[in-house]
C-alpha cells in the first residue's frame, strides 16, 4: 500500500502549477471550481502538504484530467498523442 510518504509531492505541485497555468487558471479561479480554499491549493502547489483522495478528485475534475495525470511518477506527455 502506498504512503503519502512515497509520492513526490514537490513533483505532484509542479504538475498542478503546470495545469493551472496550461489551463489558464489561478489560484483562486481554482479555489472557486472546487470549494477549496487557496491557502490549501498553495500547499499543495509548492509541495508542502498532499492532498486527500477527495480534493485530488475535486482538482482532477477542475482541469479536466484523469488522476493519473496528478500523480503519477512518470510524465503524462509520454503517452499522450
């Protein structure tokens, strides 16, 4: 079973800072979609909390991606044509 210990979560944030911007969206725009608050969304952006399964859907679901796409180790771009 995997531990929040065993994910990247600097790694995690950058793939969410990546999908705010691609997405054009701030902070606050994605407070907004998903009822979060931004002080949680910077956590999790600069790496410094994880996310719960629930919020991590929530966010997925804001920028249109599959979950994968957030947390996996490998880049999505790879398989993405």
């Amino acid at each position: 079973m995997m531990k929040a210990a065993d994910y990247d979560l600097r790694a995690v944030g950058n793939r969410l800072k990546s999908g705010l911007v691609d997405n054009g969206m701030t902070l606050e725009d994605l407070s907004k979609k998903t009822g979060m608050s931004v002080d949680a969304i910077s956590s999790w952006v600069r790496g410094a909390s994880a996310m719960t399964l629930d919020s991590a859907i929530k966010v997925c679901d804001a920028l249109n991606w599959p979950m994968d796409r957030l947390l996996r180790r490998r880049e999505y771009a790879d398989e993405v044509a």
